[in-house]
C-alpha cells in the first residue's frame, strides 16, 4: 500500500490542483463578459464563417465544461455556460473547439493518431487493470498468471499513449484558439490574458492525466516485476 501511495500519490495531488485551477479560472472568467457582448455560440458562429468551418454542426450538451468536439460526425457540442453567456471563459471554450475542427479539417497527425487509438485505449484502461490484477493474483499458483499480467500491463499502455497523445493535440488546439481568436479581432487585450489563463488551465487537467496514467502504469510494471523476481 505504501508503494501504491509513493506512486500514484503525487499524480493524484497534481489532478485535484488541476482541477481546482480550471474550475477556478472558469469561475472568474464566466463572470467577466467580453467587450463585444457576444455568447459563445456568436463566437461560434463568426470564427465558423471566417476560418471555412461552416461544416461543422454545433449541438448543445449538459452540464459544465462538458464541452467537446466530435471529428467522426463533424459535431461541436457546447454547453450551455459556453453557448449562451457572453464571457471570455465561452469564447476562449468555443474558440478551443473550434481549433480541434481545423485540426481535423487540415488532417493533424496527432489528432488522427488519437482518433485511430482510442477504442483499444478504452479497451486497456478497463481490461488491463482487470487483468494484471487477476494475473499477479494467479502468480500466487502458477507462472501463467505472470503472462496474464503482462498482456494486461500491454494494454494498459494504449491508454497511457493515449494520454500522451492527447497533451500535443490539445496544446495545439489552444494555439489555434488563441490565433483564431486575434485573427478575427474578437479579443482586447485584457481579454487575451484572460483566454489564456483558461485555456492553460485546462490544458493542466490532461497533463494530471498523463501524469496519473503513466504513474499507474509504473506501479503496474513495479508490482509486476517484484512477483517475476
């Protein structure tokens, strides 16, 4: 137990900051409404019109933050916080999913790697843990479980790359956002500063999640090899 906590333990403290520093920056700038009093749906609706993305479908989702873009059906989803309330936290939000669309319209490589993955990373993020777990337990009375484990370590892997992969796309959909955003005269200069204290805090949620993925994974490989000794 206290080689689990000397692993994951770090990674856990690194999410709950994340979290709170997103949900912090979200609070503030969703109170604070942007000088041209446009909700995040205008937004939406000018950055689609002057960056050729009038392709995309956009539809509402519940709940906060839930905001996301869908490169299979061409789908940007906001909520109702993002579409419907005229702050910098909506237009920086919109402009991030909006950038994710020009990531999938000019064929990112990363964006497409990830697209490519992440059904086996679902797969291993489920099943690996089930199976290393049942593994180290059957090397209790035989070598087969060691074999099982290490599958199990395998595909828990996927979803760590999955997780790696995720920091450079969403990085660079934050670019994208900010550029957009300069581009189309949407944005004073106070109202940057406040974009970018959004998007970087957001952009700390998915670093904790690597952070948490491969620290789970070295626990993994830990454990694995103290039972192969």
């Amino acid at each position: 137990m206290f080689m689990y906590f000397l692993f994951v333990l770090p990674a856990v403290l690194l999410a709950m900051w994340a979290q709170w520093r997103v949900q912090s920056a979200y609070r503030e700038y969703s109170q604070m409404p942007n000088a041209q009093r446009l909700t995040g749906l205008d937004v939406a609706h000018v950055l689609m019109r002057n960056e050729g993305l009038e392709h995309v479908r956009v539809e509402h989702i519940g709940g906060d933050l839930t905001d996301h873009y869908d490169p299979r059906e061409k789908v940007m989803r906001l909520s109702e916080g993002s579409s419907r309330v005229p702050s910098v936290a909506a237009m920086a939000i919109v402009a991030h999913e909006l950038g994710h669309a020009v990531q999938d319209q000019q064929d990112y490589a990363w964006l497409r790697v990830r697209s490519g993955i992440v059904g086996f990373a679902n797969i291993g993020s489920q099943l690996g843990t089930i199976l290393v777990f049942v593994g180290l337990l059957l090397t209790m009375f035989n070598r087969a479980g060691v074999l099982l484990a290490v599958i199990g370590v395998a595909l828990f892997s996927v979803a760590v790359a999955f997780t790696l992969i995720t920091l450079p796309v969403e990085f660079n959909a934050s670019a994208r956002a900010r550029s957009m955003l300069m581009r189309n005269g949407l944005v004073t200069t106070q109202e940057t500063a406040g974009v970018d204290k959004v998007l970087n805090a957001a952009a700390m949620t998915y670093v904790a999640a690597a952070a948490s993925a491969v620290s789970q994974l070295l626990y993994f490989i830990f454990l694995l090899a103290g039972r192969r000794n």
